[in-house]
C-alpha cells in the first residue's frame, strides 16, 4: 500500500465541500485553450501565454464552474496560505493517517502546499531551492526529472539581477512546439536524459532540493 493510499481515497470533491469552510475564496490560475494545460510561472511566460489570475470561491474550482469555457484550464498553487489554518480538517487527517511518513511530516514545522488542477494541467521545467515530498491524492501526475549536469542542455533562463533567485530555477522551453520546432529551437535538449515517473493516488515521492 502507498504512502498516503488512506487520505487519497478519503480527499474526493465532496468530501472536501464538506469539510473546507462556508465561503471560502481561493486565488487561481486560468489559462486559454491556446496554452494547452501549459503555465507558466516567470513573469513573461505568463503574459505571453495570456494566463490571468482570478480570486474564485473554492467550491467552484472542485466542481469547474469557475472555468470561462470549457476548453479553458483552471490551476490552484496554494502557497501564500497556512495550510493548517485554512484546511484544518485536512490537516488533521494527514497527523492522523496510518501511513507513519505522513503523520511525520505533518508533526514537522514543514510548509504545506496545495496544488489543485483540473485535467490535464503542466508545468514549466524548472528546479525547487528546497527538499519535496510530492503527495499525489487524486488523478495521475507524470513527473520528468533531470540531473543536476543536464541543466546545461535545458535553456536554464538567466537571473533579471543578483538578488533576482526566482526567474533562474525556469526552462525557457515551451513545450507547446511540434517535434520538428521543438528539436530546430531546442537543438541541445536531446543531450538531457530524463527519468520518467508516474504517480498514482496514494504514492509520495521524495525529490531532494
């Protein structure tokens, strides 16, 4: 059994209408059909791609409502919030899981993000200055991860300033390209060997800063 298989399987759409408190607003993405599920998070990304962000009662995000059109992709990226404050019944089924990982974390003084997508969403290549565990609890994610001496292959973007630690950790790679663009503007990407994982409702995967 998966690290998180109880939670998973407790955490559906009604459950958590149920349990995350009356009125409850949430800042989300929203991207065009044109984007094909691709957001972007540097600053340029996000205008080039027309992804707006847009305050939404959480409610509407479970069940789509929220969305402009149907062809339209909606992404939550809770991570301004404490997690514990705002969804203390989540958290208090995560302390109080079987899986003995879980209720480790969840003792820790560890932030705790919230990412919400509706199907299918991707993200932009990037790396993380911090320790993960990923927790998927519903759906399936496909992750690619790379190592550190492929960063040279992958069109790493360049710091606006010395103090900027935000816009390096990106790919400048869109992925919304045909093969044959793809391998005519990103002639060195081909050289980065990437491992490829799938994660089902219940697993946790550790990726190390």
């Amino acid at each position: 059994e998966s690290e998180c298989t109880d939670v998973s399987s407790k955490w559906t759409n009604e459950y958590l209408t149920q349990t995350t408190q009356d009125g409850l607003e949430v800042d989300i993405d929203i991207a065009p059909p044109s984007t094909s599920g691709f957001f972007a998070d540097t600053r340029e990304d996000r205008a080039r791609l027309a992804i707006e962000e847009k305050v939404v009662p959480f409610v509407t995000l479970l069940d789509g409502s929220c969305k402009p059109s149907p062809d339209h992709y909606i992404y939550l990226q809770q991570q301004s919030w404490p997690f514990d404050i705002v969804f203390p019944n989540l958290s208090k089924d995560l302390k109080t899981c079987s899986s003995y990982l879980l209720r480790e974390m969840s003792n820790c003084s560890l932030a705790k993000i919230l990412w919400l997508g509706c199907s299918p969403t991707r993200s932009q290549l990037h790396f993380d200055r911090k320790d993960n565990f990923i927790c998927q609890m519903c759906g399936k994610k496909e992750i690619l991860l790379f190592a550190p001496e492929d960063t040279g292959f992958l069109y790493q973007k360049e710091a606006c300033n010395e103090d900027d630690l935000f816009n390096n950790r990106f790919s400048s790679i869109n992925p919304n390209m045909s093969p044959k663009s793809f391998r005519e503007k990103y002639p060195h990407a081909s050289k980065a060997s990437a491992t490829r994982i799938i994660l089902n409702p219940g697993d946790v995967l550790f990726v190390p800063k």
